[in-house]
C-alpha cells in the first residue's frame, strides 16, 4: 500500500513542499534558499536527527535533481522533475 503523500508548489514555480503521510514536511526546494530533505516528525519524535540533505544556498537544475533524488531514497515519494521551471 502506498502512503499518501502531497506535493505542493508555489505560483511561480520555484518552491516545492513535500509533505509525508504524517502531515510532516519532509522535503523544500527553493531555487532562493536551497534543499531541504528531513525526516518525517514521527522519526524525530522517535529521537531521529532532522536533517537528510539540506543545503542553505541558491539552488538549480542539478541541485534540484539532487533534491528529487534524496526524497525519492528517503521517503519513496517520486516528485515529477517538471514540478519546478527553470524556464526565466
């Protein structure tokens, strides 16, 4: 059975919010402000550590390859490369 999972994205289609069958955040990319891979808030309640891959610099098209990547690994969510436009 597959979790339920929700992917939200800003208007301008350069922020993406992954957000896990527990209603946790486990996932940002901002094209501003960089990658951000977390635990769900089960795990950290469990005592798990937040951070998965998390990166505070501007991000691009390899970065956001990375961030699909990790949160595929981490939390087998698939988030469609095309969520993000990379199109100025």
């Amino acid at each position: 059975m597959t979790k339920p999972y929700c992917i939200d994205v800003s208007s301008r289609r350069d922020t993406v919010w992954v957000t896990a069958h527990d209603g946790s955040c486990v996932g940002r990319f901002s094209k501003c402000f960089g990658i951000d891979v977390h635990r769900t808030a089960t795990e950290q309640l469990a005592g798990a550590d937040q951070c998965l891959r998390c990166t505070h610099e501007p991000a691009g098209e390899a970065e956001w390859r990375e961030f699909c990547e990790a949160v595929l690994l981490h939390h087998e969510i698939e988030v469609p490369f095309g969520t993000i436009s990379f199109e100025e």
